[in-house]
C-alpha cells in the first residue's frame, strides 16, 4: 500500500456567511478531509478553501498478477 494526499479546493462567496461555510467544512471534514490553507480573492468577496485528505492506494504485486493470469489461463470454466 502506498500512502498518497488528495487536494481540492471549494470557493464560497462572503455573503454566504459563515454558516454555510462551516456546514460544507463540516461535511468534507466528515469524509476525512482538512482544511490547510484559507485566502480571500475578488476584494475580499470570496474564500478559497484547500483541503486535503490522505489516502492509501493499494499498489499491485507483479507477481501474484502474474500467477493469478496464469492461473486463470489454465483453469477450466465450468458452467
């Protein structure tokens, strides 16, 4: 397994407040996503949010793909 980070960014309007804001946190966060990073853009009428969120890929194992290609070559099908 290897352990990799997924970023993504969200984009609220100020005038949203912070309600809004908190609750889609809120729900990302429950996803096991963190906030890193906020700015504000546009003279202040946006928030730019950055999350990020580990996660863990399963890397393949050459040789039992090997084996399990194999063995499926040889294995009769029965019906």
């Amino acid at each position: 397994m290897t352990e990799v980070f997924e970023h993504k960014y969200m984009v609220f309007s100020i005038e949203d407040g912070p309600k809004v804001i908190t609750e889609a946190l809120n729900t990302y966060g429950a996803e096991g996503w963190s906030l890193t990073n906020m700015v504000t853009i546009n003279a202040g009428e946006h928030l730019v949010a950055w999350l990020v969120k580990k996660t863990m890929i399963e890397t393949p194992d050459p040789q039992t793909s090997k084996k399990n290609k194999i063995s499926t070559l040889w294995t009769e099908e029965s019906e």
